[in-house]
C-alpha cells in the first residue's frame, strides 16, 4: 500500500487516476467534497476531524 498527501491542487487532481493501484491510499488535505469523475472502481473515503478521529465512512463509492 502507498500513502500519498494531495495538498496542492495538481496533486489533488492528479489523485488516484494514473498508477495507482487498487490499495493505494489517498489523503486530500484540507477536504470538504470528493470527486469521482474518471475513475474505474468505487473508492472508500473517511473523513477525518482535525484531531485525528474519524467522523463517518462512506465505503465504495462509486465512479
């Protein structure tokens, strides 16, 4: 599994679309919405507070 942090703009919207594999981990900081425009699989978001605790989990969502 690779972890990666999208910070800047190419970053986040480079995400998952080239090279990745089906384990990778994305982490998009700050965050208010996720896009799932082109991809091919569902993807499982969490969406962590400030301190570290996960608020919910969406699990494949999908394309």
């Amino acid at each position: 599994m690779n972890v990666r942090i999208a910070g800047s703009w190419p970053s986040r919207a480079r995400g998952l679309l080239w090279g990745a594999s089906p384990d990778d981990v994305l982490v998009l900081v700050p965050c208010r919405d996720v896009h799932t425009c082109f991809m091919r699989q569902p993807v499982d978001v969490a969406f962590v507070g400030s301190d570290g605790v996960v608020l919910a989990v969406e699990r494949g969502l999908p394309p």
